[in-house]
C-alpha cells in the first residue's frame, strides 16, 4: 500500500504565534519554522512559551532538516530551546540565518547547530523532500515561502506574507512561481490566517515612511519612535527621515542594537555617515536634532520603551518635549500592557501618537483579496489554513469554498493532529504529544504545570507560613503557634482572625494527641486541612497553607 503524506502542527492553529509544522513521509521528517509564543497574563514569571517537541525528540533520528520562512520571534524564538535537544540542519535566508546565530550565541550553542545560508530560488534537497524557497513580501527582510516536494505531490507552506506591489527591499512577491506551481499541480495549500478577518487588501509598507515624513516635518519635539527590532524596513525609513531633517539618530534596547548591527553589517539597512549617535550624547542634543528608535512596541516590561514611560531608564527622561510614534500594532493578548504604557507616556506629558488611521504601521499579513490571489495563483486540491486563532482558521476554510474547494478538501486541524495526504484523498487520522512548554528564564525544560498553578493560586489568595514548635519527646507545643501571612491578610488589622486561626491550629495538634498521632507528615496535614476548611468558611478565600513544626 502507497504511504501517505502525514502534515502536524505542534503550534500555530487556535493561536497566534508558536509556529512549527513537521512533514512527514516514511522514515523522513522535516520541520518548518520553529516559533515562540507570549505568555498570558495569569503565567505569573513565565517568559516564553514553546512547543512541546515530545514528538520530535522520540523521532530526532529521523528529522533531516529544519527550515525558516523568516526571522520574526513567532517562526524563530524557540530554535535555541529546540536545538538544545535535536541535532540536524537548518536551513534559512541570509538575514534569518543572522538572527538564529545570535540566538545561538546567547545560549552557547552556536557551534552544535550547522546553520545554512540559503537565497529565495534554491532548491534544497531533504531526505525525500525537494524544498524551493519562494521570495514573498512581509514586514521583515528575506521572507520565503516553501514549495514542499513530496512523493504524493507538491505542497506550499506560505509562510507570514502579504502581497506589497510597491515593497521598500527585496522584489515584489512572486507571482510568476506561485502560477507556475499551480500550472504544474499544488497537491496542498497550507496560508497564512491572520487577516483573513480584514476585506481588501494590506496597506504597503511605503505608506509608513511618507506618514514618517508628514510627522517629521516642522516637528521642534523630540521624537521618539518604537517599531518592532526585525523590521529593518521600518527602521530604514526612520532613518532616512532622520537624515532629511538633519536629526541625529539613537538606538536603545538590546534587541533593536543587536538587529540594527546585524542588518548593517549584512547590507539590509543603510546609514548615512554621522547619523547614528551613542545614546549617551543624544541629552546632549537640541529636542529638534533628536531621534531616538527604540524597543517595546507591545509593552514589554523589560523593553526600553516602557523603562522611559516609568522613568527607570537611565539614559531618557520622558515629558512635555517629546513625541513618541508606536509604529506597530499590538499582538493579540498584549493590548493591555500596550495601553498601560500608552497612558503613562500621557501622564508624563508627552505627545503620544499610535492612531492606526495615519498610517504609521500597515500589517504584514494578506488580507483577504490577497488570500483569494495565493488560492487563485496555485489552484490546491486541498487546502489547510494555518498561523491563526480558531475563527480565523474557520474564516480561511469558508474563503477557500468561495474559490471553489470542495468543503471535504478543506481540513481545519489542531495542534497534534495528524493530517494524512494522498494523491487524491485528505483526512485528520490520529494525533501526537503536543501541547506548551512554559520557559521562565531560567529552565529551560519548562516550569510545570503544578508549578504555574501554585504561583496562579499565591497570586489569587496569598499564602500562610504555620510555625509549630513541639517536643521530640512527646509530641506537645512547647509554644505558640507562629503564623506569618503574604498577600492574604494584615496581620495588625487582623488580630481577631490571627487568634482564631492559633485556636485552630491547637485544636488541631489535641485531636492528633488523642489520636495518638505522632507521625509529623501527619499532624502537618490535619494542621492544614482544619485551617484551610476553616478560613474559607470565613474568608471565602484558599491561601496557601505552609505547616512547618520546629523540632525542640
């Protein structure tokens, strides 16, 4: 019997961000990006989610290679965490490849991870995959999307990407190959979900830089613009900007120096001599001659942009003087952490301008008419929509019926299912370990379940610390009972409570003494039980309950 073609996500349906897709046939397997998510609000110390890769660990002897349509955190944040337990090659653009190796560096791994450049054009042979890298247009340099090769027939994995007819780097998309592989036959079409929600089509990207331009002009403010760190073709517009009005240009933020110096040094972004200046003149400089790029356009805590907006930078005092421009949008989840910055710049006096209707950020991501163009280019027999939440997923699949694919050819899957192919039949069969790996920065394995719950639980009802000193010999309180509180109460405006709360614990240490219970794992746990059941019928609330017994 003919093997068939077996498709799984281990992130990106039901969900933006995390993107990694494994292909597999026979005893091969290749993966396609290898992408982070943002925590939520209640991963309280969680840094970055990651796929669980289970799957790829228990197969790692079969994977022949990894390749990366682009550098944005979503398809490339994981790699060092994923490369830290598979051993195979990469393969990647030339900027994509750039922002890999730093990632690499940062975690030693740099020299165990053979990293291969590669161009839009080539054809790269993997185990039984033919893959050919196909330039699109997106809001970072050196996007591609991959026409897989495959015994059953030839599948297009998009990739984020947009149709930009007037891009600023890099060539319009190329219809001309997407026409070509539809002529030729597209078993499957595996697009970008994103904006499928949106009518119409994507803005261009040039439309930012001559809305940079209206918000230079006659500007005696300072200005001060936050974009995301990989967009180098933003960042080129700021500072052409810049340099048309004689301002002198900042950087800060360790994301944005790092990008900046990479896409210099790799020819993606150019700089007039004498525009760029250490952060530590620009206070130095007239507000008018000022520019300062920086990181945090999602209201990261961290970020250089949210350290001026609560005056902890050390370098830029925020006020009246100044203009910010937030030239993105926030990632869906991060709208709040974007808006608390927002508010506070206000606060500080500051001229805050993130109006999407000026035109100071245009998505990355096809909108519908360009969605309709990708299906009409390369005419799939089957289609599986992809990099997007649940309803957009849906919103993809009835755009492709309204192109003509049969419902029964559309799959909408989730993450682990396994999606078989054949040269003329497409079905979900079965599912593999998956699921997401919680990473708070200093574990790289993840933090627990039980972990996240126990902070979610502290952070919710606070926590008790129960000290009971007691008498090796025969088990008495040779004390009082010490009780310490964090988040749960005052102790001082709550003496009544803390004394019916010893009451409690005493009553607790004499039924175990009747009991003839000596067994300290044991009295702890009637401590906490009593305790607990009690202060919920008082409180409402479940703290944390800690018994400790001092041994005397």
């Amino acid at each position: 019997m003919a093997q068939k073609l077996k498709i799984m996500a281990l992130g990106g349906l039901d969900e933006i961000g995390k993107n990694l897709y494994v292909y597999e046939y026979g005893r091969d397997i290749l993966v396609i990006d290898c992408g982070m998510g943002f925590p939520d609000e209640d991963m309280y110390g969680i840094d970055v989610v990651i796929p669980d890769i289970t799957y790829l660990v228990q197969n790692k002897q079969r994977i022949r290679g990894i390749v990366l349509t682009h550098g944005h955190e979503d398809h490339i944040g994981a790699m060092p965490y994923v490369m830290s337990r598979l051993d195979c090659p990469v393969y990647a653009t030339r900027l994509t490849a750039g922002l890999v190796r730093l990632k690499l560096e940062e975690h030693g791994l740099a020299e165990k991870v053979k990293l291969i450049t590669c161009s839009a054009g080539d054809r790269i042979k993997i185990g039984v995959f033919e893959c050919e890298l196909i330039h699109v247009n997106h809001s970072i340099a050196d996007c591609v999307a991959v026409a897989v090769k495959t015994p059953v027939g030839t599948v297009i994995h998009t990739g984020d990407f947009k149709i930009d007819l007037t891009p600023i780097e890099g060539g319009v998309f190329d219809f001309h190959r997407f026409a070509e592989l539809g002529k030729e036959g597209v078993l499957a079409l595996l697009s970008d979900s994103t904006n499928v929600e949106r009518p119409g089509y994507s803005e261009s990207e040039r439309h930012v830089g001559e809305s940079m331009e209206r918000l230079f002009r006659g500007c005696d403010k300072r200005i001060i613009v936050t974009t995301f760190a990989s967009n180098v073709h933003r960042i080129q517009q700021i500072i052409n900007c810049a340099a048309h009005y004689k301002r002198k240009v900042g950087i800060t933020g360790r994301s944005m120096e790092n990008v900046i110096k990479l896409a210099m040094e790799e020819g993606y972004l150019t700089v007039p001599k004498d525009v760029l200046v250490d952060m530590n003149r620009i206070n130095s400089l007239p507000p008018s001659k000022a520019v300062i790029i920086t990181t945090g356009s999602q209201g990261e805590s961290m970020s250089a942009l949210y350290r001026m907006a609560f005056s902890e930078h050390r370098q830029v005092k925020i006020g009246a003087g100044d203009r910010v421009i937030i030239s993105a949008s926030a990632i869906p989840g991060n709208e709040r952490t974007v808006t608390k910055v927002i508010d506070e710049l206000f606060w500080k006096g500051a001229e805050v301008i993130y109006d999407r209707s000026i035109d100071i950020h245009v998505s990355g991501h096809a909108c519908q008419q360009e969605q309709k163009t990708m299906l009409a280019l390369t005419k799939p027999r089957f289609f599986i929509p992809v990099h997007g939440e649940h309803r957009m997923l849906c919103r993809h699949a009835e755009l492709a019926q309204e192109m003509g694919i049969a419902p029964s050819n559309i799959v909408i899957a989730g993450v682990g299912d396994v999606v078989e192919l054949s040269a003329k039949r497409i079905q979900k069969n079965g599912a593999v370990p998956s699921g997401r790996v919680l990473v708070d920065g200093t574990n790289d394995a993840g933090v627990e379940n039980i972990v996240l719950r126990d902070r979610q639980h502290l952070a919710q009802d606070g926590m008790l610390v129960v000290v009971m000193t007691m008498s090796t010999q025969d088990g008495t309180m040779i004390s009082e009972p010490e009780i310490i509180t964090r988040g749960f109460v005052y102790v001082k405006d709550n003496a009544q409570l803390m004394e019916e709360m010893r009451r409690v614990v005493y009553e607790s240490i004499e039924s175990c003494e009747r009991a003839r219970i000596t067994d300290w794992a044991e009295i702890k746990g009637r401590v906490k039980t009593n305790l607990s059941g009690y202060l919920y019928k008082i409180t409402r609330r479940s703290p944390m309950i800690l018994p400790v017994i001092m041994e005397v």
